[in-house]
C-alpha cells in the first residue's frame, strides 16, 4: 500500500498535510506520535472513516478510495481500532471465526479452527469460554488474532499492546510475525517505544498532522524518536516525587472472590502508591473491580481509615472516598457525544450545587484548570470527547477521578494508549494527589512504570500474591520471576 499527499482539514486548527506512506508486503512499519497527533486519524482516512480532501492511496498498485471500513475490509485493507468492535455475548472461537467463515459457519468448525490458530500461536485461552469473561488484553489478543482468520493484503494495529503485560505481549508479536510471514503489510501504531526495534522495519514519526521522519528502526534512537514526537527530550520518564507515608487508610485482609482471588492481604497507607502487577489473567482488573463493588467478594474483609467497609457499588466507593479509573475507557468511563466538561465533572457534580441549580462558571474553570494541568488537548470545555485522540480521552478520564477529591484512588492501566509525553503528564497528577494526602494502587502490566512509580510493588499470580517487595528491592527479573512462577 501507498499512500501519497493525504491532506484533509478538520474542525480547529488541525489538519493532515501532505502524508506519504507505504508498505511493503511482509513488512512491518511502526507508527509514532505524541496524542493527537494525528495516527490514528490516517488511518481513518486511508480506510473510508474520513474522506480525505486531496491526496492518494494505492493498493498493489491501483488507486483506491474506500467511503466504509467495510469495503476496505473486502478489498483486503483491515483497520483494527481501539474500540475492538468485539462481540461479548459470543464465545472467543465465533468472534475470531464467524465473519471470515461466512455462509461456511457452524459452531464446531469454528471451535476447531480457533484451536488450530491457537495451538500455532500458543494462545492460553479456551476458544468455548464467553467472550466478556476475559479481561481487557485478552480481548485485545483475540481482536488481533481475527486480523488472522480473514485474508488480508494490509492490516493496521492500533495500539494493540496498550494493556498488554510482557508475556502477552510475546504473544502477540508471534502474531505480528505470522502476518509478516504470510506476505502481510502491518502498519503498527504504538506508543511504547520499546516495541520498535523488536517489531518493526521501519518507522516514521507523526507530529502535528505531518510526516517527521521515516527510517529504518536501528538506524534511529529513542531520544531521537522522542525529539521528533514531542519537539522536546524526556530524561525523567517517571517523576516519583518522595512523600513520607502515613498511617493505614486501606486494609485488605483475605479476600476471596471466586474464580479469580483467593487469600488477597495488603495494607495501604497515607501517601503512598502501591503497584500492582502480573500476566494476563493473574487478577489485577478483578481485585480493583471487588474493592468498589463491582465484582462479589465471597469472603474477606475491606477497612478503610479503620472501619470495616462493606462496598457494593461504586456509589458506595465513592462515599467512601475511592475512586477507579477503569482498564476499558471506551466501554466504562467514556461518554464519547458529551463535551469535555461533562466527562469530567459526571460523578462530581453535587459538589457544585447551589440553592440556584449548578455553578456553571466554577464548572467550566475547574474544567480548563484541569485540562491545563494534564495537557489535554485542545482542552475547550464545549469539546465533545469522542473527536478527540485515544490520549486525550484517557487524560480526560483521569481528569474525571482526581475531580472527585477522593482518598484512595485505584488507576487500573492510567496509561494505556498515551504518548511518553502524555504519561508524564499523568505522572506529575498522580505526585500531586499524594503530596495533599490521597494514596494509589497503580495497576499496570508494564514493568517499567511500576518500578518507575510505584513506592512498593506486588506481583499477582493465578489469583494470589505471589511476592511483595520495596521500590529499591525490586528488578524486572525479580518481578518477572514472581509473576511466572508455577
């Protein structure tokens, strides 16, 4: 595929301009921007979301203008987005099988073919097990390994590693190189730079809606990739600021919700972050879904500031003063049609009431302040979130939860799909709410922000913990181990 002087202008001052790329059959080009800088929208473009307003895409070398995802779809191009467009009501086998086997479906053969690909790729998921019992980065696996059920000339991954732990992410990479094995192009959209050289051939930067730089990947470096996204470097990629913690706020003693946890026991206290860690299916989504009544417990005990709490719903958590940002911003958090200062201030809004209705003015404000202070972009509070970059919604997300002035916030993936830039953004956030006394669990599958953020970090394994070391103690070996071991 190639693709020739796209150009489309949108609302604001963003425009794509002049955009040249190409892939090769086989080959592998990685995508980079900071958020908003307009990957993802090139993609749109190029496979019939957008219509581009000068320019040209060639596939095998003939002109092609796609006006639906579906008929890119037909013509071999498959775009898969951050919203999976995945079915949860359906079994994994039906949802990779159902649409490439068409009038040849039933359910057995689409059973064992799922086995086959998954017996190729070593995929640890049963293929009769409903789909919305998996966790995030396994639905990601399996929006991916669909990408291999249907021919295709060229497929585009958008940031499909984005809640990935390591191990899955291996997995995912056997898939990657089976698409370039089978003669497929992959253009790949990643925000973790560390993915490049492992994956990719060539990479070309994206910044401001123009094409920076295209270059094989071992011909360029990180603090050079940075430079070219940002327009400036990153030395302090996590900014820990030190905070002496205090007492307990947060007690968890045995908790057990089946089938996932058993015999969960931490501590939490005043100004601290905890991290916590682990493979694909270890538990980490459950236990931050249990502590705010979303998933049942059925036996343990949660005590807050000394008392033992009872949550049942997150209207509960959040009388309790804790407050989640959830794995899954598309199905859980975000309300893509409201503007920016609904999204943030939807679970917040008795805090402005008066005896006259809602104090719009201090509303608005709060919103810009917000905006400001995590680099959301544009930031207006008449925005509507769903036009805005994967990013910039997650930011405004997390927006949404420091705006609930809770005490114990639990970030499940607070980066996933932000730009190196963006997560310092999120970072610097996260140092303010403790330095005035809020404390975190930070749930993440990526290592390095663990140990880059986290003042003391736990590893879950099948449900349990399996270790639980200080911020000087730890090393991604170490971590690697606990998380691994049978």
């Amino acid at each position: 595929m190639e693709v020739t002087n796209l150009s489309r202008v949108f609302r604001g001052d963003f425009a794509l301009s002049r955009i040249n790329l190409d892939v090769m059959p086989g080959e592998v080009h990685v995508i980079v921007g900071e958020n908003g800088s307009g990957k993802s929208v090139i993609m749109k473009t190029i496979t019939g979301l957008f219509a581009p307003d000068s320019g040209e895409v060639r596939l095998d070398g003939t002109p092609v203008r796609f006006s639906s995802l579906h008929e890119a779809r037909a013509a071999g191009v498959i775009y898969q987005h951050q919203d999976l467009q995945l079915f949860d009501n359906m079994s994994v086998a039906d949802n990779v099988c159902l649409e490439s086997m068409g009038r040849t479906y039933s359910e057995m053969r689409s059973l064992m073919r799922c086995r086959d690909i998954f017996a190729e790729l070593e995929v640890g998921l049963q293929p009769s097990a409903l789909l919305g019992t998996l966790g995030y980065a396994e639905k990601q696996l399996v929006a991916v390994i669909k990408t291999l059920a249907t021919p295709a000339r060229v497929v585009i991954l958008d940031e499909p590693s984005s809640a990935m732990s390591e191990s899955e992410r291996e997995v995912l990479f056997r898939i990657v190189r089976a698409l370039r094995t089978r003669g497929t192009g992959v253009f790949y959209i990643s925000h973790r730079l560390d993915e490049i050289r492992e994956i990719g051939d060539r990479v070309s930067v994206i910044h401001r809606g123009h094409r920076a730089v295209t270059s094989p990947v071992h011909d360029v470096s990180r603090t050079s990739l940075v430079r070219l996204m940002t327009g400036r470097s990153h030395h302090h990629r996590y900014p820990r600021t030190e905070v002496v913690s205090g007492p307990v706020v947060l007690s968890v003693r045995h908790l057990r919700s089946d089938p996932v946890l058993s015999d969960i026991s931490f501590d939490l206290h005043k100004g601290e972050i905890v991290g916590i860690t682990g493979l694909m299916g270890s538990g980490r989504t459950r236990l931050a879904h249990c502590l705010i009544g979303e998933q049942p417990v059925q036996a343990g005990t949660v005590t807050i500031r000394g008392k033992a709490t009872r949550i049942t719903t997150p209207g509960e958590a959040l009388a309790h003063g804790v407050v989640l940002v959830p794995e899954d911003r598309i199905h859980d958090a975000l309300f893509s049609r409201f503007d920016l200062t609904s999204n943030v201030t939807i679970s917040s809004l008795s805090r402005f009431r008066t005896r006259f209705g809602l104090d719009l003015p201090t509303i608005r404000d709060l919103v810009r302040d917000y905006a400001e202070r995590l680099a959301i972009n544009p930031g207006l509070p008449d925005d509507i979130v769903g036009e805005y970059s994967g990013g910039n919604q997650q930011k405004a997300i997390v927006a949404r939860a420091f705006m609930n002035r809770g005490t114990i916030y639990l970030l499940d993936e607070p980066t996933r799909g932000v730009d190196v830039a963006a997560k310092v953004d999120i970072y610097n956030a996260m140092n303010d709410l403790v330095a005035k006394g809020a404390s975190i669990i930070l749930f993440s599958s990526e290592i390095d922000e663990i140990l880059g953020m986290a003042d003391r970090i736990m590893v879950l394994a099948k449900g349990r913990i399996a270790g639980e070391m200080s911020r000087s103690q730890a090393t991604k070996e170490a971590i690697l181990n606990l998380a691994t071991d049978d």
